[in-house]
C-alpha cells in the first residue's frame, strides 16, 4: 500500500543526536531503522569503559544498513549452528553500538507497546542482523521491535584491577551489561519519537540474551527503564552455575591481559581486536558478567530469592531438548555417572538417587543426554516456585517440544529452535517447514505480541495459558499440540529446583 506522505518513511524523525531518515519495510506499512548508534564508538581510550553519549551529526543521517557486529569468532558453516543461524561473513568493528527499529506507527503520538531483543550467543557471538531476526512480523501486530547490539567477549565482559582502579564506580568487566542498559535509556528517552511508549517497554532475550535480561532484570542501574521480561532457555535459579565475583573475575582478566604480553592499560587499549579475540579463542577463555558491586550487586539468583527486584510479569521457557545433541554421542556408564552426580551434588546425590534411580547405563545415558533440558525446567521452576512464595505478579512458563523438520526427533527442540518460530522467520531457514510449523509460529509469535501489550499472553482464538502455580503447576506446551500440561511435576524435578533454591549464596 502507498505511504506517501507518512512523516516515517519522506520524513526524517528527530532523535537526540540528530535526524534519522528510515526505510520502507517489505511491508511498506512498516518502517525499519537500521544500524541506529545508541552510544559512543567503544575504542581507543573508550575500550573498556561504560558507554558514552553518541556525538550529535550534521544534517539528516540514513538508517538504510545494518551496522557491523561485535567482534566474534567466525562461524564455521559446517557445523550445526553455523549452519542453522550464521551463515553470513561477519564484518566485524568494535564500533559496534547500534540498534534496528521496526515500526508501524505514522506519528509520534501513538505509544506502541516496545519490545527490546537482545540476542544470544555464549556472550561471545551473536548479532542483530542474523537472518531470524530481521522480521516485520512484531510490527504487522502493532508493535515497536528493537534489536540491540553489545560487546561481547573479553571486549564486553573482562575485568582487570586496573580497570576497576581507573574507573569512577570502582570495577570493571561488565561492560556488554552497561550497553544493554544504555539501549535501554537510550529507547526511554527517543522510543515516542517512532511511536513507540517509553513506559511500555518489554525485553525479551534468548540463552546469553536471557541470562542479560535476568541481569537486567536483578540490576539497580536498569530500575524502572522496563516493564516486563521474557526469557528464553536461559532463566531461573542459578541457571548456568556459580557467578563470578569481582575478585576472581578481575584475577582472570589480569591472567587473560598477562597472555597477551601486555603490561598496562595503554598496550592493553594499544592491542588490535584482532588480537585479544584470538587469545581469547586459542586458549579457550570464557567471558561473562561477573557480580562487580555495581551493575550487578549480587548473584541474580540471589537477587530473585529474596526477593531483590522490581516485581513483574514474566515468560520463562526452555526446549525438549536444549543442548542434548551435544552429547549423542555420550558411552557413559551408570557407575561413571552415579559418581558425577556426587561430585555435583555432594551429600545430597544420595538423596537424588533414591528418587531417581540410575539403574542402567541407558538411564544414565538419558539423564546426561538431556541434563541441560532438566537444568533448565528446574531453575525455571525455582524461579517460579520463589514468585509464588513472594506473591509476586504471574510467571507464565512454557515448554518447546516441536519436533523440527530434519533434526534427529529422540533428542527434542535444540536449542535455540524456537526462535524460528517466535520471529515468524520460518522461510529464511534451510530447514522444510511445514503448514503445522506457520501455524504454530503465529501462536507463539502472537502470545509474545499480547505478553508486550498487555502483561497478559492470552487472547481470542488462543489455547489458555494460565500462570505457574503451586496450585496450578502446569506449563504450556508448544508443539504439534498447544496445551497446559504437566511438563515438570514429579519428585525429581522436585527436587532439582529446590536443590537450586538452597545453593543461591
């Protein structure tokens, strides 16, 4: 349909930086943004600090290409996730703060519900411009769809003793963290100039993304700048592990800067990209947010249990199968794995055995096969079970059990199949989608839409999906069949959430 004289698409929009001119979407009732700075280019002397405020810019700037990404290892695409996702040669800059805006508002009066992706990827991988991504199907609902870039890596989350020194806040590491939340601040004070409602604001992320919003989330420095959460395979009670603390984290940055031959902040600032990001990957380092005292002041999970956040409604999920093809090829033995269950859970293991048997080198092959699938529904559970306790406002759970197309169906949703369906990106996959597929991926991708509008993701011509209670334990499923279902009720699931509830230190 024609647009002419739609102020998105002849018109600039005026942002605090400047004028920003938009692109129609394939969907020419849609306008897209793309590669929008929200902050200052990180680097030289700005590598390693918090962001800071973009420069403005003379006349009107082009929104029409989507920026560089954070600088990643490359991905192979021989295998599994190189070939399902990233399939693209990166071009790759530490200037690498910007966002893409789809919306289908024509002024800036109409306050459209925000939603705010932040993507995955180990906190070492991941973009905006990855192909399931870029979608025009939020916006088709009545939707302002952002996606955020962030550093990653040893350039986004490595802490040192001297960085801590210089810094006014008094620690280091965390940085990807403080882009997310500049994005944030950034979307509170220019969202309504494209339609969006600066008070509405969802964020909703996937793995690392999920574990940035459960930050988020937890954090007292993104207080008050959202409104609800989604979290994708990726939520709950001590989720993935332990957290680093200051102490440790900086003694790893300070061990990673050693490596590198670097003796100060200046040769540390001095070394190319390319160089950090191939120590990191050559000797395996793993980066991540750390509790530094000041973006994150305590463990999240910590955090959750008692009770140390803004009370909201969420959408906690994880996959049938999550990380389990991974580990197909597993021999492992019942003793061999009687006895990692007592290295992981010390004394109480013995407890774990009682109610869960492992009888047989298949029972053993099974519990690891899918111990990243049991991680998951467990920590989401605690998380669920402590909300309950609290009286805190509904946490809607859901369970992914779609056998995808072409993927070995004894081993469930990988993870990540789902963000195929919830972007409504089917047709850019390799995979054959079918009928069953669309459908499905409406459903999802329309209960995501009325979660962002209303706090609330039911509505007409939709299956109920009633909030996790003690009383109402059940989860919704996402499959061939939409339906509420007890996916987690029994003694070792049970067990697993509350083991995670007393272990948060």
């Amino acid at each position: 349909m024609s647009r002419s004289g739609n102020r998105f698409h002849e018109k600039p929009v005026r942002v605090e930086n400047g004028l920003l001119l938009g692109v129609p979407g394939e969907d020419e009732s849609i306008t897209v943004f793309k590669g929008v700075p929200y902050a200052a280019p990180p680097v030289g002397d700005l590598r390693w600090k918090a962001p800071q405020r973009h420069p403005d810019w003379d006349g009107v700037r082009k929104a029409d290409k989507f920026a560089p990404v954070a600088f990643q290892p490359q991905q192979d695409a021989s295998v599994f996730y190189g070939r399902e996702f990233y399939t693209d040669i990166l071009n790759m800059n530490e200037d690498c703060l910007y966002l893409n805006i789809w919306t289908p508002a024509e002024t800036g009066e109409e306050k459209l519900p925000v939603m705010m992706w932040i993507h995955g990827g180990a906190f070492k991988a991941g973009y905006t411009s990855e192909k399931e991504f870029i979608t025009e199907a939020f916006a088709k609902k009545g939707v302002v769809y952002v996606t955020i870039a962030y550093r990653l890596g040893a350039l986004g989350f490595m802490a040192h003793p001297e960085l801590s020194a210089e810094s006014p806040y008094g620690s280091s590491g965390n940085y990807g963290l403080l882009d997310q939340i500049a994005a944030l601040k950034w979307l509170k004070r220019n969202i309504k100039s494209f339609g969006g409602d600066p008070d509405n604001i969802t964020i909703f992320g996937q793995s690392a993304g999920a574990s940035s919003v459960q930050s988020l989330i937890t954090s007292p420095l993104s207080r008050g700048l959202f409104k609800r959460a989604i979290l994708q395979s990726g939520g709950g009670i001590n989720t993935f592990g332990r957290s680093m603390y200051r102490e440790e984290a900086e003694k790893y940055g300070f061990d990673f800067a050693k490596k590198l031959g670097a003796q100060t902040l200046d040769e540390l600032r001095s070394l190319s990209a390319e160089e950090i990001l191939r120590l990191q990957e050559g000797e395996g380092y793993a980066f991540r947010p750390s509790v530094d005292g000041y973006v994150l002041e305590k463990d999240p999970s910590r955090s959750i249990v008692e009770g140390d956040y803004p009370d909201m409604p969420l959408i906690i999920g994880s996959c049938s199968g999550e990380m389990s093809f991974m580990m197909d090829n597993t021999n492992i033995t019942a003793e061999e794995y009687i006895e990692q269950l007592r290295k992981t859970f010390g004394d109480a293991a013995e407890e774990l055995l009682k109610i869960a048997p492992v009888e047989s080198d298949e029972k053993a092959r099974e519990y690891l096969l899918f111990g990243s699938r049991d991680g998951m529904l467990a920590s989401a559970k605690a998380w669920a079970i402590v909300s309950a306790r609290q009286k805190r406002q509904p946490v809607y759970r859901y369970y992914f059990n779609r056998n995808v197309p072409d993927f070995d169906h004894k081993l469930g949703a990988f993870h990540s199949a789902e963000l195929w369906y919830v972007f409504m990106t089917l047709a850019k996959s390799w995979r054959k989608f079918e009928d069953i597929d669309y459908k499905l991926a409406d459903i999802i991708n329309t209960y995501w839409v009325n979660f962002a509008k209303t706090g609330n993701p039911n509505g007409k011509g939709l299956p109920e999906w009633t909030p996790w209670t003690p009383e109402s334990p059940n989860v919704l499923t996402l499959g061939e069949e939409v339906k509420m279902a007890p996916v987690d009720e029994n003694s070792r699931y049970d067990f697993l959430a509350e083991y995670y509830l007393n272990r948060v230190r």
